[in-house]
C-alpha cells in the first residue's frame, strides 16, 4: 500500500498535469465580425424623388438617393447586374420594398485600400455587396437563403457563319474620352440627333454582352464567342421597317429589343437561350430603424 505521503505527491502531480493540459487546450476565438460600413444613414427620400438603380461607389462610400430597397436588394445578393433583376428573383417581398431611400455609407480606414482597389461591374466589387448585406440585416433585420429559381430567358453571343468582323485594338492605342467599361476599354455614345450607334475602343466581347444586356431589359446576354482579344467597333442600329414608331424608337413591349442592333455586321449573331437562376427567398424583414 502507498504511503500518504506517496499518495499526497502522486495527486499532486496528477493535478498539476491536468493544469497544464487546461492550459494548454487553445481558447475558441469569437466568431469574425461581418464586413460592414463605419457609418451608414438610411432616411426615406424625399417625395418626388427620382428614383435610382445604380450601383456606382465613391472613393470611401457609397451614396445614392431614391434608391428602393428591391434595388439595394439586388445589387447586394445579385452580381450579375440589371438583366438578372426581376420580380421573380425576389420571394416573400412586401410591397414597401419599393419604397425609395437614401443611403449615405462610409468605409472605415482600415477598408479603404481593398475599398477602392474595386472594379467598376458589379461582380467585380465584392465588398460592397457583402457591406450592403450586412447593413440589410442590421437595419432591417433581413434574413434570406437561395434557392433555385425559374430559369431566364436570354440570349448567346456567337460568331455567325462567315466569322467575326472585327479590327483588334493596337497596343498603346489612345481612346477618346468616354464611360470606362469593365475591361479598361472606352464606350463612347452616340449624341442626340444622331442615328442611334455604339462606338467601342479597347473593349472585349464581355463589354459587348454586358451592353447589349442593359438594353434587352431582363433577358440576358452572355459572350459564347470565345474571343479572347481587344476590339474597335461601332454597332450600329436598324430601324424596323414595318414599325409605325418613330425613328430610334423601340416598342416597350418588343419581344427582342436586339433585333435592332446590327451585330450581323460584326461577323456575330445571338441565339435564345434558356439561363439557369436563384431566388432570393426572405423569411423576415421589417422596415428600416430610424437613423
């Protein structure tokens, strides 16, 4: 038998080794904080706002006026841009939704240089959808999930028969001043009075869908051509002969709004497609919290 003092060391020692290996055990580190802005102001516009659907950031925030929260919305879970947005990417959405704001968000210091290395589409500015989900739940207490959704009815752009038409953009070459476009190229619009055309410097097939996206309203575009390079080009418009409109103009219920760009002329064509998308299902949501 073990004498006292052989026990009394014996569980000294067994404690003094549990110790150790509490001590050693790491602690859980607490849960990231979510991206967000430093300060945010969310005040209903005033009446008779215009209202606003852009997503165009600053050099440390984001400010908009009369933008619904359905938009902000859907710049915040829909990167995809204007022709992904539909009334059909949205469930459980109450009517005051379209209810117009203004949102003044400012980025903290600490953000500010992965702020601003941002590109100018909206796929390309990540911080800003994250910052503006986070924002949704913090004001409005949003809780959402994905789903799959009915697909989308878009368009592919492929070279036609006879192969591309296009004059590849040479190195070092100068544009003329105009909107910037996602690859660094310039889109340069026609002006009033002029026949309707685009004129594009420095841009890539990616620019071309990403334009004839914004105008077929909703049925995407999406580049097929496999072109990889940098082109000048002007697309330039058709009117419908039959059409009792004025010249330039578009019927708003015109099932293929692109029919009226000549992209024929630049060796390409487009083809319906059907596009595969999500629904942004809300399980919660209440009207924003006073400032």
């Amino acid at each position: 038998m073990a004498s006292p003092i052989l026990r009394a060391i014996s569980l000294a020692v067994l404690l003094s080794c549990g110790f150790a290996f509490a001590q050693s055990t790491p602690t859980p580190s607490p849960p990231a904080k979510p991206l967000s802005f430093d300060v945010v102001s969310l005040r209903p516009s005033k009446p008779g706002s215009n209202q606003m659907f852009g997503w165009m950031t600053t050099a440390d925030g984001y400010r908009v006026s009369g933008q619904s929260l359905w938009s902000t919305i859907m710049i915040a879970y829909f990167p995809q841009g204007f022709a992904y947005w539909s009334p059909a990417r949205l469930s459980g959405a109450p009517s005051w939704l379209n209810d117009l704001y203004d949102i003044n968000a400012k980025v903290s210091e600490a953000d500010l240089p992965e702020w601003q290395k941002q590109g100018l589409s909206l796929d390309k500015k990540p911080m800003l959808r994250v910052m503006l989900q986070t924002m949704l739940a913090d004001r409005c207490h949003l809780v959402a999930h994905m789903v799959s959704g009915p697909p989308i009815s878009g368009w592919s752009l492929e070279p036609n028969k006879h192969g591309p038409r296009l004059t590849e953009t040479k190195p070092d070459e100068t544009f003329p001043p105009g909107m910037t476009l996602a690859s660094g190229g310039v889109f340069v619009p026609y002006q009033r009075g002029d026949v309707p055309h685009m004129t594009f410097y420095g841009a890539t097939m990616a620019d071309l869908a990403a334009d004839l996206s914004q105008m077929s309203l909703g049925h995407p575009v999406l580049d097929h051509t496999g072109l990889t390079g940098h082109y000048d080009f002007v697309l330039t418009w058709v009117d419908d002969p039959d059409s009792k409109l004025p010249a330039s103009a578009i019927d708003s219920a015109d099932p293929n709004r692109l029919s009226h760009w000549n992209v024929d002329a630049l060796g390409l064509h487009v083809a319906p497609i059907k596009i595969p998308a999500d629904t942004l299902v809300i399980d919660h949501i209440e009207k924003p919290s006073e400032n």
